[in-house]
C-alpha cells in the first residue's frame, strides 16, 4: 500500500543503477579509479601504494612503471609521505592512434599523500627505486626520542 502511495513507484528500484556504479566505483583499485578519474577529465592517475609498519619502521612501496627516479618527487614529514612527478606517454614509431583497439595505461601527472600510522623521523628516511618500484624506509620514533628528560637544576635565590 505504501508503494502505491510513492509517486514513480519504488524509489531503491529507481536508483538501483546508480547505487550499483556508486559501489563499482568505489570498490576499484586505485590505479582503476585512477584511470576513471583521468578518463572523466580530472587529469591524473594514482599509482597503486601499500603501506607496512614495523616495530621500527614504516614501509611505502608506490608502482611506477615506466619511470626514472628523475622523474619523482618525494617529500615526507612526521606523519606523511607525499609522492608526486610526470609519467611521459612512450612515442610510438607509428602513428599514436592506429592500430589501438583498447588503450588502459594512464599518464601524466600524479599526486598521492599517505598519512602514515605512526610518527616518523623524516632526517633519517631512505628512499630507492630499482625496476619501476619506489621503496621508502621511515624510521619511526620511538617513545623515548619523543620526548627529552630534564634534569633540574638548583637555581640561585
């Protein structure tokens, strides 16, 4: 009876397919929200980063195929990392169109911000790229270099 009372008649069933690309879009992986964002026009792509911690570090490893460590900035803080740079399109000897059926590589410019889930000691971060893989050591503080214990001293009246 109440479904007779809605004007347009089920409102969920109405909305069933944007629901549904609602949560295709949030359930990809972020170099395929990466590229859905590039191809909606936002103009960049993400690549895929995972983040480890230790009892004496943190991890970031970033996928970036296809670049140099020239073309990679890096800069991190107590409680981020951020990676950003340009991955060039490769010029092909032949004309860039022909021959495509389907194109899913994203370039251009990227930008990823990682809070990190301890704090680290950014002066004695280490960072190496070998194969297309950026790898980052963060040394974490620990709880006693958070802090620094005076001694008191007698003071003169």
């Amino acid at each position: 009876m109440a479904k007779d009372m809605m004007p347009g008649g089920d409102l969920w069933g109405d909305m069933g397919e944007a629901r549904k690309k609602i949560f295709e879009i949030f359930s990809l992986a972020p170099f395929q929200t990466g590229r859905l964002a590039k191809e909606m026009g936002m103009g960049q792509w993400y690549p895929a980063v995972d983040v480890e911690e230790t009892k004496t570090e943190v991890l970031v490893t970033a996928e970036l195929p296809g670049m140099s460590e020239n073309d990679i900035q890096l800069e991190v803080s107590a409680d981020s990392v951020e990676i950003s740079g340009e991955r060039q399109e490769m010029k092909d000897l032949e004309d860039k169109e022909a021959g495509y059926i389907h194109k899913e590589r994203s370039f251009g410019k990227f930008f990823r911000s990682i809070p990190l889930p301890s704090e680290i000691d950014p002066d004695r971060a280490e960072a190496t790229f070998k194969n297309g893989v950026l790898k980052i050591k963060l040394p974490r503080i620990s709880t006693e270099e958070k802090g620094k214990r005076l001694t008191i001293k007698k003071g003169e009246s």
